[in-house]
C-alpha cells in the first residue's frame, strides 16, 4: 500500500510539473490557430531573435539558481541581472554618443556591470541577505543609476559592430544567432559538464552535505552572480541591436520574461530542477508567446498581465509539485 501511494504521488507530481509546459503549448496552439503567418520560417527566424536577449540573461539566471537552490524565496535568485544589461546599454550609448571609441565605452560598462555582480555577492554570501530581496534592491538602484546617467531619454546609435549582431549573416545564420547559440553550448559545458558545474548543482542540491564534502559554497554562489553581471554586461549589446540604440524601460520586460523562461525551462528536467537547455527553451517560447500575442492584436498591458500571471502559475505549481513528492 505504501508503494502504491509513494507511486501515485510521484505520479502527481510528474504531472503537476508539467502543467506549466501543457498551458504554454496551449497558449502556442491558440496563438496559431488566430495567426496565419504564425507557423511560417520567418516567423520563427523572428522569434529567435527577439528571444536572444532572453536566452543570453537566462543562463547568468541559470547558474545562480543552481549554486542556490530553486527556492524563489530563500534560494538562488538575481532579480538584477535586466538592470546590469539596460545599464551597460546606457553607458555605451552615451559614451559613443560624446565621441568616445567604442571599446571604451564597452570596457566601462563592462567595469560597472561587474561591480553590481561584487556587490550582489557581497551582499549575500558576506552579509547573509535574502537573495531576493538584496537583487530587487539592487535593480532598484542600478535602473537609478542608469537614469541619472542617460537622463532617461531614448538614444540611437550608429555603431556598425553593433548593428552586425541584428543584420550580417553567416553561412546564412544571423550572426546574433550564431553568437548566441556559441554561447548557449558553452554554458551548458561549463554548467553541466565541467566539475565546477557539478559543484555548483551540488551546492544547489544541499548546502550542508556540499560543505561537509570540501566544496566552498560561498565561493561559488559569488562567482555565479559575477557570471550573472557578466551576462547581463553581454545582453546589453544585444538590446542595443534590437533597438537600434538604447530604449528606456527595456530592463521591466525582460525581468518578466527572464524569471518566467528560467522557472518554465524546469519543467523540461526530468527531475523538474532549472537547467541551463531548459530555460534556453523557455526563453524561447516565451519569446514565440509575446510576438504571437501581438500578432493576434492582444494589447502590450494585456499582454503583461499574462506574463505576470504565467510567472505566479509557473512558480506556484513548481511549488506543489515540490510539496507533493
């Protein structure tokens, strides 16, 4: 009788795990019965790269919650990383804008978006803050910042380096693309493959029994929010691409969607557990749902309000799933 009850909660977890997948392909299915051109080769070279800031500041996120554990509340979080991006965006545009070269810009903001990544370690692995409530406070402040330094306007840029990552091509593949799926594989070595990456899913997995095996788990945890600013500093450039220059109130959507694709990559993982490859997938889906929605005419405030209610479904029902086995 025990096994029989162990297996039909193991079963109901399976499936409450999945849930969060079955309403995206839902919501994919709708969008693409209302959307002619929905399912079409364009359509999906456009999801792609609307999704490349996504996917780039979803592995730092990645990272941080392995080395933390998938607890939202008490785990690894960093709620940071879309302010560190917007702020490298701001920094080079102003920058290139004044005459500076463009690799002075890029190694400034590269300085500034690494501090935030000191501070956030400082903050959580020396003075014990909550990871969740130290990050928001510091996307907070850096989005402070970034609006004292770009006077909070909408700033173009020319610079053809950066333009390269939207429209050259190579081999026939966008070169953002490219760039980003180079990256994407990186990533995954290092973070599944490597034996720092088995450490890091160790410390996620159980502090204590990690510490009582000889791994430095605070050493760790900082070097995945130096990771995190680091990705943020690259998703800057990326955002700069898209927008052909810096847009003001870029780092509150891509907050959204970054939490949303890295918690609903989980349930790509067999043991339900935030992956690298799964948050990838989510970041890209989560990309296909937003230009979807619009196509089929669904207003921008709408559309938020979708994002925010999938981010409660998604963590919540992760939690049951949790709860249940």
């Amino acid at each position: 009788m025990q096994v029989s009850a162990r297996h039909q909660k193991h079963r109901l977890a399976t499936l409450v795990g999945f849930l969060p997948l079955i309403i995206f392909l839902a919501l994919l299915l709708y969008v693409g019965l209302n959307a002619p051109n929905f399912m079409t080769v364009v359509n999906l070279k456009l999801v792609l790269a609307q999704s490349l800031p996504v996917v780039l500041s979803v592995i730092g996120l990645s990272a941080v919650v392995m080395a933390g554990g998938d607890d939202v509340v008490s785990g690894g979080i960093d709620l940071s990383t879309p302010a560190t991006a917007v702020l490298c965006a701001g920094i080079v545009s102003v920058m290139t804008t004044a005459g500076q070269p463009l690799l002075i810009a890029a190694g400034a903001s590269l300085i500034a978006c690494m501090l935030v990544g000191v501070v956030n370690a400082v903050l959580i692995t020396r003075l014990r803050m909550a990871p969740l409530l130290a990050t928001l406070a510091m996307f907070v402040a850096v989005v402070g910042i970034n609006n004292v330094i770009t006077a909070r306007k909408r700033l173009n840029l020319a610079a053809e380096s950066i333009a390269s990552l939207r429209q050259d091509f190579v081999f026939g593949i966008p070169l953002g693309i490219l760039l980003v799926a180079v990256l994407a594989l990186l990533a995954y070595h290092f973070l599944h493959r490597s034996k720092w990456g088995l450490n890091l899913q160790a410390a996620g997995g159980s502090r204590d029994a990690a510490e009582i095996s000889g791994i430095r788990v605070d050493r760790l945890v900082a070097q995945t929010y130096l990771l995190a600013a680091f990705m943020g500093f690259v998703t800057g450039f990326f955002m700069l691409a898209r927008a052909n220059g810096y847009s003001p109130g870029a780092q509150d959507n891509l907050m959204l969607e970054m939490v949303l694709a890295t918690f609903l990559g989980a349930a790509f993982s067999p043991r339900r557990i935030v992956t690298v490859w799964g948050a990838i997938l989510g970041a890209v889906l989560v990309a296909a749902i937003s230009i979807g929605l619009k196509t089929i005419g669904v207003n921008v405030f709408w559309t938020d309000l979708i994002k925010g209610a999938l981010i409660v479904i998604v963590v919540a029902l992760s939690a049951i799933s949790e709860r249940v086995q």
